[in-house]
C-alpha cells in the first residue's frame, strides 16, 4: 500500500525535461497509486474496487485525451439516469407506467398524458369524407365563401372502383379542343388523331399501332391498362368501331421485322403507317390491303386494315376540307409523318382520342394472341399475352422458340437455336 505512493511522495517532477507533461504524469501516477491501493482493500477487506463512485473519482483525474476518461463520462451517465429514474415522483408523465384497465391510477395517469401533451390545431384544408350527397351539395360545403361558381373537375377513377363508374366517365377533350380552337383557317376543319401503341414489352407477338378519330363521346373510354376485365374491353371496343364519324387503322408489325430493326423505330414505323392510314381513308387511289382483316395466319411482315363508320354524308360544296393533326402517346414523334403531329407523355389517360386508339391496340393484340395459342399452344399465350412470366420462360427452355418469338430480347437473345428453334447453347447466365 505505501509502495504505490513512493513515486508520488519522493520523486521530483522538476527534473524531467519540459517535452513532458509534468502535470499529466503526476495524475497518471496518482491515479495507478490509487488502484493500487484500491486492489489492496479489495484482497484484505473484500469491498469492490468496481464501486461507481470510487471509479468516478478515481478516472476523472485522467487527462481527457484518454479513453479512461471518456468511459468515466459515459458511466458518470448511466449512473445519473439511474439515480435519477429511482428519484423520479410519479407526477413525472416520463416515468409513469399505464396500468391494467379498472385500477385506481389509469385515470390519473391518462389526465396526466393527456393534459401535457400537445394541442394540434384543426387542419382547415382537410378533404372532407366521401358522402351520399350530390355534387353540388358537397361543393357548397367544401366552397369558402365570396369564390366565384367553377366547373366540376375531372377526376380519373381508380382500377377498384373503375366498374361502377364505366358506365359514366370517359377522358376529356382538352388538348383536341385547344388546337381546334387555334386553327384558324376557315376553309379547312381540323380533325383530331390520337394514336398508341400495344405489345412494347412482350418476348413473342407483335407489336400493334392504332390510329383513330372518334368524334362521339363514349363512356369507358380511359387507358386500356385501366381496364383490368377482357370482356370490357371487347365491349368498348365494338362501340368505338361503330360509333358515328370515327374514322380508325391499326398496324400490325411482327416479331421478324422488330428483330430487324428495334422495338423502337419498329413502333415508331407503326403509328406512321396507321396515321397514313387514316389520312387515307376514303380516298380514291388509297390501296392499303387487300385483305383488311387482322388474322394470326398471316405472315405479312407489316400490315395494316382500316375501318370507319361515315353514317349519311351529304355531298356539298360547302363543307370545308379536312387537315389532320395528330396526338401521339410517348415522348416521341415518328419521322416522315403525313400530318403535323405532338407527342404527349401518359397521353392514353389524358386524352380521349388517344384513350380510343390504346383500346383499338390492346384488343386487335389480344386477338391476335388467342390465335397464336391455338397455333402454339405449348406456351399458353392467351394466359401471358406473349411477356417474360415465369411459366412462359419455362416454356421456352423446354420446346424453345416460336416463329413468333423476338429473338433479340434478352434472355432469347443470349440463347442459341437450331432450325427448329430449340435451344443449343445458353450464351451467358440468365
């Protein structure tokens, strides 16, 4: 016990050099005489050297560059929390517990809770609940005063509620009537073409363009994506065919010209010729097929068939001529197009004429489909519609590659066939 004392009584700090800390190493031996001697009651008495007091006194006369005193403030920590959550009075909200319904302190400690916590303010721009009412009552409830009467807004319906109100809504004209507005030539009318494409993503199929003009509202026109039921869209479909004055043309590009030339310029090439089409249409001298019909026996490698519903056409020498322009879906415009055009991103749940042209693609290619299964019907391609599903992709491991098959998808394009389309050799990994 005394030994561990000796350095600091009899030695003289003054003869070190002055590169040393002196003061540092004076705590340094202070602090060891200590533990020393601590180590030493502990073996002799038996109380703890590890009291938390005794360390804290001990380390807090270490130099604070050392992990010692750092660990000291971190115990000094705990050791205040405890202390402090065994002195804390039950009036503390922190360190009241909530107890079992029915005993005698739940009601004060929810009182307590409930009258510190902190008072949110109403939100005066919270959307009131849907309500039985119409329209206009809900409108004059949700209307602060002095505003001026607006038009209702447009609101699409969601995929859940989509059948109940299929039978009501339909995309809005806004941009049609924009640029009808714009045109300024009297001699001329200007005539609308929406234009979309179905079958971008698939592995096998084709790729279809419609083009359409439908001057006649229909309910249920909306995205095709949107309407998850087949039957609903035969049913749209067959009213936009023969709804009056719609004018339409649908381009069927296969799966060997798209292996050509890519997915891309082979879409692009679609809506150019589907919009031709409908320019077209009627005319004299305008010999687009001759077989106007969509069958998955053809093997054109890019064709297209047209229809239209004129109804009564009175000939007169005063209606004006008719120009185009066209509203394509996407962020691209074909080259070489017959009519001004503009593209408009997610167009086919904007724009009613491009909403009829995404139905008239999807449908023609689910026709399409049905009937390669019945020709191929070892990849149930009416269930899959031609895309990368699991089953589909076991399918072409095991009896390889149709006719109609894109080969320069990935993972058909890191395959190897033979002439008759199955597989040899997988390039890389899947």
């Amino acid at each position: 016990f005394f030994s561990s004392f000796c350095p600091l009584l009899f030695f003289n700090y003054n003869y070190l050099p002055s590169i040393i800390n002196r003061r540092r190493l004076k705590d340094f031996v202070f602090v060891s005489s200590l533990y020393a001697s601590s180590s030493f009651v502990n073996s002799t008495v038996g109380c703890s050297h590890r009291h938390p007091a005794f360390v804290m006194r001990c380390r807090d006369s270490l130099p604070s560059t050392t992990g010692v005193r750092r660990s000291a403030r971190l115990s000094q920590k705990r050791s205040l929390h405890e202390l402090k959550r065994a002195s804390s009075t039950p009036e503390d909200p922190a360190s009241i517990k909530p107890e079992k319904k029915g005993s005698s302190t739940s009601a004060t400690y929810n009182e307590n809770v409930r009258t510190r916590s902190r008072k949110l303010k109403p939100n005066k721009n919270k959307i009131p609940p849907r309500s039985e009412n119409s329209l206009e009552e809900v409108e004059k409830s949700t209307k602060p005063k002095g505003t001026a009467t607006e038009s209702p807004r447009i609101v699409t319906p969601s995929t859940d509620d989509f059948d109940n109100t299929l039978s009501t809504y339909c995309l809005p004209r806004a941009r049609e009537l924009q640029l009808k507005a714009s045109h300024a030539d009297p001699k001329t009318s200007l005539a609308i073409i929406g234009v979309d494409e179905a079958g971008r993503g698939p592995l096998a199929g084709p790729v279809v363009a419609a083009a359409a003009i439908c001057p006649t509202d229909i309910a249920g026109v909306v995205d095709s994506k949107k309407i998850t039921k087949e039957v609903e869209r035969e049913r749209i479909y067959e009213k936009i065919v023969s709804s009056p004055g719609v004018k339409y043309a649908i381009a069927v590009i296969s799966a060997q010209r798209i292996d050509e030339i890519n997915i891309l310029e082979a879409t692009l090439e679609g809506m150019r010729m589907a919009v031709e089409a409908v320019v077209n249409y009627g005319e004299k001298g305008s010999n687009l097929s001759n077989n106007n019909e969509v069958s998955a026996e053809r093997t054109d490698l890019t064709y297209v068939i047209t229809g239209g519903n004129q109804g009564i056409v009175i000939i007169s020498e005063k209606i004006p001529r008719v120009s185009y322009f066209a509203l394509i879906d996407g962020n691209k415009v074909p080259k070489e197009m017959p009519c001004p055009s503009e593209s408009l991103t997610k167009g086919d749940g904007r724009e009613f004429c491009i909403g009829a042209a995404s139905i008239l693609a999807k449908v023609t290619r689910d026709r399409l489909m049905h009937g390669y299964c019945l020709k191929y019907p070892e990849y149930n391609l009416s269930q899959h519609k031609g895309y990368p599903t699991a089953a589909h992709m076991a399918a072409i491991r095991s009896f390889g590659a149709s006719p109609i098959h894109r080969r320069t998808f990935a993972p058909l394009k890191h395959m190897e066939f033979d002439g008759n389309g199955k597989v040899v050799v997988l390039k890389k990994s899947e």
